[in-house]
C-alpha cells in the first residue's frame, strides 16, 4: 500500500536488555513511476483514427484507462473512450475513432484512473484526419456553344450517404450539378458563346462541409465558322 513515485525513509531499530534503543542509519527509497506515454495515431482515413498509448502500471491498481480527445481549437469538452489491450504487447492499449470530419485536427492524450483516486495523463498529441480529395479535370468535347466540364472525387471512407451533392462551380458565379454517380462526374453545358473563355471549379457538399477542387480551369469554345 505504499505510494507510486515516492521516495520513503527507514532505518534499523533494537531494544536492549537495559532499555536503551539502538538505531541505525537512515536509508531511503523510492517506489517505481507509473509510466503512460500517448503514442502517435495510425491508420488514419477521413472518418477514422486509431489512438495508441504505451503505459507501465507495475502493481499499481487500476480502475479505468483510456484515450479522451476532441476536434482541435474548440470549445468542446473531451470524449472519453476505454482503451483496448494490445493482443500483441501487454503493455499497450488502443481505441479505433470512427464518425470523423475529414481534413479535421484532432488532439487526444492517454488517461489511466488509479484506486486511490488520482488519474494521470500522457502528454497531449494530435492527429489530422485525410482530406475528401476533389480535382477539376478538363473540359471536353469542346464546339462552339457546348461543352462538357468534368471532375473527379476521392472519397475514402466517407459513407455514400453524407456526401450532398457535387458538380462546378461555373463562370465565377453559376452553380451546376452533376447527377453521374461514382468518384468521376461530368456536366454537359449548352447555350454558351463561341469563341469565349470560361472558367470552372468542380466542388462537392457534403453533411461536414463543402470542399473546392485544386484549381481553376478554363476553356475557350470554337469560333463561329
């Protein structure tokens, strides 16, 4: 029952038989450190993460260990999650995140509860999750009042259902959507000018945000014959 990390005195006692007491020399020492290091993430995706610590309990006893963590720069409190046993090293514990927001910053460190009541930390580490990638292709099938934009999606992991709508970005102020499925998408314009220059962005809505593609593109539509 002693204390972890705490440094003890103790020295030698004897009664004589006339009733004196004898003592030897002060000693000390210190009982072990519990030691907890939040590890660096892995496997991140767009929705997902997992945190990892390493930790060194001893014969200290445990109530709870864990991870708590929040998207990075607000004012949300902690989530609290149960770390995992490693089934490869018995001195580490994990806890897979899912529902993540893509290209979000997350912090987290590693917590572990101690009977007597007192709970210690790791220091504190972050992760950020991968991007929706979207790119602005070039237009084809180019005439002289008609043309067809083009983009492309890659989604990772984000679930089919939070993903709105996508399309372009056209002339600086128009919104078009694309109703193809899958990660490339098109839309064919109608009614445009000849021989004028056009410019256009692909972007995709979805439930956590609207994203924009790489770049701009442009294209010129042919000359009246």
């Amino acid at each position: 029952n002693l204390n972890y990390n705490t440094t003890y005195q103790y020295r030698a006692i004897a009664i004589l038989p006339n009733g004196d007491t004898a003592f030897g020399r002060i000693k000390t020492f210190t009982t072990l450190p519990i030691v907890l290091t939040t590890v660096n993430a892995s496997n991140i995706t767009q929705t997902k993460a997992q945190l990892n610590a390493t930790f060194i309990f001893g014969d200290v006893s445990i109530l709870s260990k864990g991870f708590q963590y929040k998207a990075n720069n607000t004012p949300n409190n902690y989530a609290i999650v149960n770390g995992l046993l490693s089934s490869t090293d018995t001195t580490a514990m994990y806890y897979n995140l899912t529902d993540l927001i893509p290209k979000k910053n997350y912090i987290y460190k590693a917590f572990v509860v101690l009977a007597n009541g007192d709970t210690i930390h790791g220091f504190t580490k972050t992760f950020t999750t991968s991007a929706v990638s979207i790119t602005t292709n070039s237009a084809s099938n180019i005439q002289k009042t008609t043309a067809t934009l083009n983009g492309n999606i890659n989604y990772g992991d984000v679930p089919v259902a939070n993903i709105l709508s996508k399309g372009f970005i056209f002339d600086d102020n128009d919104t078009i959507y694309a109703t193809s499925s899958g990660n490339s998408f098109s839309y064919n314009l109608t009614g445009l000018m000849p021989h004028t220059q056009y410019h256009y962005i692909a972007f995709v809505k979805t439930i956590y945000g609207t994203y924009i593609g790489n770049s701009n593109s442009s294209f010129t539509t042919l000359y009246l014959d």
